[in-house]
C-alpha cells in the first residue's frame, strides 16, 4: 500500500512539475505562451541579489550560464586591476555564457559615448602621415592636470572627471571632418589617429571626434 501511494505521489509530482503555472490573479489560468505567470497589482518579482567582482569572472556563481539573470549587489573595488570595461557596478546584469553584461537603462544610455573636448590640431603646413593621440588627449583633460585652464564646481572633486585608464576601453569615431584640410584618416584600436593636411584651416574648418564605451 505504502508502495502505491509513493508511486502516485511521485506521479502527480511529476505531472505538476511539469506543467505550465500561474501566480496570483483570480483565474488561476496562465498564459498559454508563460511556463510561469505572475499577476500582482502592489508586489513584484525580486530576483537573486549577488556581488559580481568582474563581468569576465562567474563568481559567486560557479560557472557562466546563458541567459542567468541577477541584480548585482556590489561595485569593483578601486585596488582590483581588471580594465574598466570589466568592472561591475550595482544593478541588473544578464550572462551570454561567457561572460557578465549590464542591462541598458534609461539611466545609463547617456554615458555610451561623449565628444571630444576641445582640442588643437596644427595645420599651419602641408604634411603626410601626422598623428594625434586621441586618447592621450581625452585622458589630460579628463584628468584636469594641475596649471590647466580649468574651473569645477563648489565642492566637487578636487582629482577631475573620471576616466577610462585603458585605451583600449573605447572605440574611437571621426564623424566629420573637412575634406578641405583632412584626408586619409584611419584610427588604430588604442585611439592613435594617423591623417595628412592637405591645406591651412580656416574659420570653418571642423573636425568631430566621438568615443563610445566598449
């Protein structure tokens, strides 16, 4: 007898495990596309809280899976070496079985991409195969070194605006320029831009670098 109802519970266990379920509601049925259907109208779904070290290490998870789905708990401690495009910062984070990616909010698309500050480029004489590093560029302004011609607000932080130290955290774009005075631009990966002056610029002459976070 013991072993009968053992067999059907195992059975009906089985059964239920299997089947679609629904959460809440009045109707108790789920939708027919959901394996798992939740209806509230004042609580919602809280998802496993952890602390990510970095979006190329699984931990605390043991392994990559794709398609795990966690709010990161925990920001990258400043002594931890992994380049910036690694680090965590609190909030949503899905993984593509190799790795940590941060889930796009409104909050964040902003910070993407930025322009590049202003900058010179000499153009006083016809020459080939000139370079100007972008990055090294970025990163003196960003960094707000002492003796520049730079002004902050009342109480903000005396060491600059925070900044990627790895060149190649970036992908570097120039979106326009005068065909005039520029010609043969290319960028290699580190943010080095190699291009020739064809003529002196003038009041008009542009050129429009942008960078976007990797």
């Amino acid at each position: 007898m013991n072993t009968k109802i053992f067999l059907l519970a195992t059975i009906l266990f089985s059964a239920v495990a299997s089947a679609q379920v629904k959460i809440g509601g009045t109707d108790g049925k789920p939708n027919e596309s959901a394996m798992l259907d939740i209806e509230a109208t004042n609580k919602g779904v809280l998802l496993p809280r952890v602390a990510l070290v970095t979006t190329d290490v699984a931990t605390p998870l043991a392994t990559h899976v794709e398609g795990m789905t966690v709010y990161n708990t925990a920001s990258t401690p400043v002594a931890n070496t992994a380049p910036a495009r690694n680090r965590v910062q609190p909030g949503f984070y899905y993984n593509d079985g190799t790795k940590w990616n941060q889930m796009i909010t409104t909050d964040n698309k902003a910070v993407k991409f930025f322009y590049m500050p202003s900058i010179t480029f000499d153009t006083s004489a016809d020459a080939v195969g000139v370079t100007k590093d972008l990055y090294t560029e970025y990163k003196k302004q960003f960094s707000l070194p002492v003796g520049g011609n730079h002004v902050k607000s009342t109480n903000a932080p005396a060491n600059g605006i925070p900044y990627f130290t790895d060149p190649k955290d970036l992908y570097y774009y120039v979106t326009d320029y005068d065909p005039a005075v520029f010609s043969n631009i290319s960028i290699n990966e580190s943010g080095v831009m190699t291009y020739d002056v064809k003529a002196a610029a003038t009041d008009c002459t542009l050129i429009n670098v942008v960078f976007v976070v990797k």
